[in-house]
C-alpha cells in the first residue's frame, strides 16, 4: 500500500495518482520503499556487544560502522569510542588506541592496532593490523583483558 502524503488515504502498490485527491503517488512510493527498506536493513543487521569476562558487564558498541577499542589518555587526547578503564583496561595492558572492531556487510571484524601487549581472538595472537571475522561466542582479549563477544 502507499499513502498519500497529501491525504493520508492509503492506495494499492503500482497506483500513480491518489484515489481520493488525485495528488501524484510517486514520490509517496520512493519515501516509503526507502523507509521499508531502511527498516529491513536495521532488523537484518546483528548488533555487537562486548562481556567483560571477570565481571560480567555488557558493553553495547556505538551504532557505527568503526569502533576503536582502548584507553582514555585525556593529556594525549585520545579518547577511544569504547573506554576499558573502567574494566581494569590500563591495569591489564589495554593501550590507548588498542583494537578496531568494524563492520562489512553483515559481519564484523577486529583487527589489532599493532599494540605492545597485543590482541587474541580464541587464544590465537591477532597479527598487527590484520582483520579476523568475529563471531558469536568468541572470546577476545585485549592485552590481558577478555572479552565475550555476542552477537545478537
């Protein structure tokens, strides 16, 4: 069905001019296919969320398609999309700008930063700056900071 925008009188698919006012349907029609499918896109689209091992805390990741991962330096300036300080990140070796988690399609991906005390996706070593699929149930560690990754 499309709506009229002048109306609001609701009219079968492939109609070009309203039924009831006569208003052209057209782009009526190009908004609410642009909206249906916007709406498809989000449902389709998991969201990522982050388990702090040791305490069980969720991290929901900002809506974006780039998340870095680390350590908030305010006398740097650096301030990651994701803090773990909170989490014990700077005592577990989490550097400041630490990992990127981002999003292709409909998978995301994590890549090491090229830290000191590096990353590990299910206990395997990430080498610097080389994507690695996540997936649900994973676990990651950011120096010695572990993570549960679920995708919902």
């Amino acid at each position: 069905m499309i709506t009229c925008l002048e109306c609001d009188k609701k009219n079968m698919d492939g109609t070009l001019f309203c039924e009831n006012c006569g208003a052209d349907l057209t782009d009526a029609a190009i908004d609410q296919s642009s909206a249906e499918l916007a709406e498809v896109m989000s449902i389709n689209q998991p969201n990522l969320k982050l388990i702090v091992n040791h305490t069980g805390e969720e991290i929901l990741l900002p809506e974006k398609d780039e998340v870095i991962i680390g350590r908030e330096d305010p006398v740097s300036a650096i301030f990651p999309d994701v803090d773990t300080t909170a989490y014990g990140g700077d005592e577990d070796g989490v550097s400041r700008k630490h990992a990127r988690i981002f999003r292709e399609n409909d998978s995301y991906f994590v890549e090491d930063l090229n830290t000191t005390n590096a990353s590990f996706l299910n206990k395997t070593k990430l080498a610097p700056e080389t994507p690695s699929i996540l997936n649900d149930g994973d676990e990651l560690m950011l120096g010695r900071l572990k993570f549960k990754v679920v995708l919902s």
